[in-house]
C-alpha cells in the first residue's frame, strides 16, 4: 500500500535568495534518506515561504523493499 507524507519545517525567516537552493537541498537529502531506508515514492517535490519549508513526497511505500 502507498501513501502521501507531507513534512512542513518551520523556521526563522529565509531571505528570498537561498529559497530555492534550500528547497533543492531539501530534495535532494529527502530523496537519498527515502532510497537509504529502501522506501519507495513515485513522486517528490518541495515548497517553501520565507517561513515555511515542505517536503511533499507521494506514493510512498509503507513497507521497506526486500534486500
């Protein structure tokens, strides 16, 4: 079975210039964090405000993959 996860991370406020590389950062260490522990997803994206960072991962598997 698969499910949506939503992770939103509230912070001190983030000038408008690292935004995006904080959300390509968040991305990318979600991704390889999800591949680590053998989960799988269909499909991941980030978000943000200057407040707010969301991960936003859809299709995760409930289960770990077999070895």
């Amino acid at each position: 079975m698969k499910a949506d996860f939503l992770l939103e991370i509230g912070c001190e406020e983030i000038p408008s210039r690292f935004m995006e590389p904080a959300l390509a950062e968040l991305k990318k260490n979600a991704q390889k964090a999800f591949e680590d522990a053998r989960l799988s997803y269909e499909k991941a994206a980030a978000f943000g405000t200057p407040r707010r960072l969301v991960l936003y991962i859809t299709g995760l598997s409930e289960r770990q993959g077999d070895i």
